[in-house]
C-alpha cells in the first residue's frame, strides 16, 4: 500500500455516507412515489427511531432527495422540522 492510499483510507469516512442514512434516504423516496407526503414519511417510526433530526435536516439536503422529492417539498419539510 502505498503513502497516498494509506492517507485516503484513513480519511475515507469523511466522504462516506453510512448505509443507515442510504436506506433512510431509500425509504423516504420509495414512499413518497407510493404517493405519502414527505412529512408524514419524516414521523414515521422508521425514520425517527434511527436518524436524529440534525441528521434528517442533512439528509434533506442531499442532492437525489431534492431532485426526487422536489424543492418545495424540502422547504416545507425543513420548516417543520
């Protein structure tokens, strides 16, 4: 192994999305296409029981989440939180 990949391994997890948040995010988008308003998705026990709401305020920032959920659905939902 060599020096840089040693430095990028060591500093990889600042980058890395954990899998809870990348199932979270899943979830929230499946849903919402089941047609479920995002706020109701954001109390559901699923969500709540595994993210703080600092990390959904920073999963909602997430470039996938708003290209799917839309702008004003994000706004709305940040103001609730």
């Amino acid at each position: 192994m060599g020096f840089v990949d040693a430095i990028r391994g060591a500093f990889s997890f600042l980058g890395a999305r954990s899998q809870a948040e990348e199932r979270i995010a899943q979830y929230i988008i499946r849903e919402h296409h089941r047609g479920r308003p995002l706020g109701e998705i954001l109390n559901d026990h699923y969500v709540t029981n595994r993210m703080t709401p600092e990390q959904v305020r920073r999963l909602l920032d997430r470039p996938e989440l708003i290209h799917e959920l839309g702008d004003d659905q994000i706004v709305d939902a940040r103001r609730e939180l």
